[in-house]
C-alpha cells in the first residue's frame, strides 16, 4: 500500500514539480507573498466552482501534497459539496491498481534496454554520482514524523528511485526534481487527491476518471531523444548547482502549499502567465539551444495544457449532460485549471476563472462548446 502511494505521489508531484520550473526568475519572490492563515476558515478563498444546477456540482481544485498539510484551510463550504456530492471524479482515478501499474510501465525503456546504454556517458555519470548523493543525503532530510510513521530512508530512495536505470530518460529527469531536501520531507501521508479518492470510497460514493494513463504518458515519452537528452542535461546542470550550493530554488514545494492554504490563485506559482510544464530557458544558453528549450515548452503546452484540458472539458460536459441528476465533484489539479484554457476560448477560460464562486449550467454549456 506505502509503495502504491509512493507511485502516486510520484506522478502527481510531476506537473506541480513542472510548474515550479517554469517560473520566471524575474518575477515576485513568493516568500515576499503572505496571507492570514489564523483567519476564520470561512474567510480563507476557495478552490471551489459551483456549476448552478439542479443538483449543483462542483469543480475542485487541488494540490499534489500531503492532506495533512491543507486540510485544515480548506473551507467548509469545500468539504460540504465533496460530502453532499454522488459521483466524485478524478483526473486519474487513484486507487485503481491497473492505474497504478499503468503508470509505471509507461515509464519503462522497451525490454532489454537500459539508460547506461541510451545516455551519453558524461550525463550517466553525473545522474549516478547525483543518485548516490541523494541517497546518502536522505536518512538527514528525513524528519522525525516520518520515522515515526515506519518510514526508512532506503525504502523511501527504493519507492522514489528504484530500477531508475530501466527508466526511459524523460522520466528520470522528473524524479531527480522531485528529490529534494524540500519534497522528500512531504512524503509518507497521502496526497489531497488519493485522500479525497479514499474518503469518497470510504463513504461508497461512485467514483470514476476524465483521463487514461496512456493519455497522460504518452506527450512525454514522445519528446525527440536530443530534446530529453537536453532536458536531463539542464536539470542535472540545475541540481549540482544546488549541491555546490550556487543556487537557491526560489520556488518550492513550502511556497506552493503556502499560496494553497492562501487561497491564492493570482499568486506567481498559480498566475496564468505560468504554465505546468517544464522551462528550461535561461539568458546563459547559446541560441542553439535557447531554440531547444523554446520547442519543448510550446510541445509540453501544447501536449500537456491545451490539448488536455480541452479533452478534459468535453468529458466533463458529457458526464453532466448524460445524468443531469446527478451531483458532480470533480477534483482537478488547481494550478492547470485556473491558469490555462479549461476550454476551446482563452477568452472563456479567463471568464470561468473570474467568475470562480459560480458558474451557471447553461453558460458552462455555452463556454465548453465553442
């Protein structure tokens, strides 16, 4: 069960972890950014649509990081419509165990293939040395709760980075950014998605899913070699700067959960000018390979943003259209539903956005059909 939790923590961090990498350094430092969080839970701002209907249903937006840590922000009218709702639905649904299996296959080289024998040699062997000072890192980034919970520092490298040398690259490069001092402190409860997935089976309300795994895998395995090459030699690059300690991450994970529990949409880490997808684009680069980090960007907004959110959207019109009696929760990342095109129209998306308390039935059906 721990390690199945693992694997969904691992990929949901993907496109939070995603979305602090495209930051832009020139803008607002969020530790410059602060809310109330002593305030009455009625006054915090919520991650909840409503669709004005008969029966209502719900747009919730969530956070890929431990409940523990939000739970006590969300605002009661957000836990009312997940209690009051019939059919709760996920972007995947988590507690499938072909999903979870899924996931992992697709992160897997074809058989008898290995990275050593795929990465230029200098890349393999500086993504070994930075593996191996991970893993003699981990036992002192582990904290005392999570060694309180059963938790040990090589089970914990073995959930996160084990058979690393049978990954295809693309997703190597995801999970050396998810381990850090900051996120490997986040593990052991499980995320606010698997929790709500839990909770709504524990409660035996329907569940279901808006997305195949195949459909989420498939825009990142199918980057070009010499783009992932070029990816994993960027993020490589960024984490021994970390080690050698030239550079601070000016975005992470503690910020992310901070704008959260703020209710903060308009913040930089959910701003619309930012997107959940990698940004490996930097003045130091020469034009070459300015012009490759310039490519995956588009592909991934493209793959990952809009093409994904405007399959997402029909679904969701189709499940609302063929039960009209029925309430709906569905439960989707926050920062991809507020910061990009939910539907055919920015210009729709943008409104959806504003008018994020609620939202009438026949102007949601009007902005999802073009």
């Amino acid at each position: 069960m721990m390690m199945m939790m693992m694997m969904v923590v691992s990929w949901g961090t993907f496109l939070q972890t995603c979305l602090m990498m495209m930051v832009r350094a020139n803008q607002q430092n969020p530790r410059e950014t602060s809310c109330d969080l002593n305030a009455e839970q009625s006054e915090l701002n919520s991650f909840l649509w409503t669709i004005k209907r008969d029966p209502p249903s719900y747009f919730y937006g969530t956070i890929h990081v431990p409940y523990t840590r939000v739970w006590d922000f969300i605002p009661e009218n957000s836990k009312q419509a997940f209690q009051e709702s019939s059919i709760v639905c996920f972007e995947l649904d988590l507690t499938d165990p072909y999903t979870i299996s899924a996931l992992s296959s697709c992160q897997l080289l074809p058989q008898g293939e290995n990275l050593q024998d795929l990465l230029p040699r200098d890349i393999y062997r500086r993504l070994k040395t930075h593996l191996e000072y991970v893993k003699l890192m981990l036992p002192s980034w582990m904290t005392p709760d999570q060694r309180g919970k059963g938790l040990y520092a090589d089970y914990l490298f073995n959930a996160i980075a084990g058979n690393w040398e049978r990954k295809r690259p693309v997703w190597v490069m995801l999970m050396v950014n998810s381990l850090t001092e900051a996120d490997i402190k986040t593990r052991g409860a499980p995320v606010l998605d698997l929790y709500l997935a839990q909770e709504a089976q524990r409660m035996r309300k329907r569940t279901g899913a808006v997305e195949k795994v195949e459909e989420q895998c498939h825009p990142l395995n199918g980057l070009s070699f010499s783009q992932v090459i070029f990816a994993l030699n960027q993020t490589l690059l960024q984490q021994e700067s970390l080690r050698a300690g030239g550079l601070q991450m000016p975005y992470t994970t503690e910020h992310l959960i901070k704008h959260y529990n703020c209710g903060d949409l308009n913040s930089i880490i959910f701003s619309h000018d930012t997107s959940q997808v990698p940004n490996f684009k930097n003045a130091t680069l020469p034009a070459s390979e300015q012009v490759t980090a310039q490519e995956i960007e588009l592909y991934f907004r493209q793959e990952l943003i809009y093409k994904r959110n405007e399959r997402m959207g029909r679904r969701v019109r189709a499940l609302l259209e063929e039960q009209p009696d029925k309430s709906f929760f569905f439960a989707f990342g926050a920062a991809s539903r507020s910061g990009s095109r939910w539907s055919r129209s920015s210009t729709r998306a943008e409104i959806f956005r504003r008018t994020r308390s609620r939202i009438s039935w026949s102007s949601w059906r009007r902005w999802s059909t073009g």
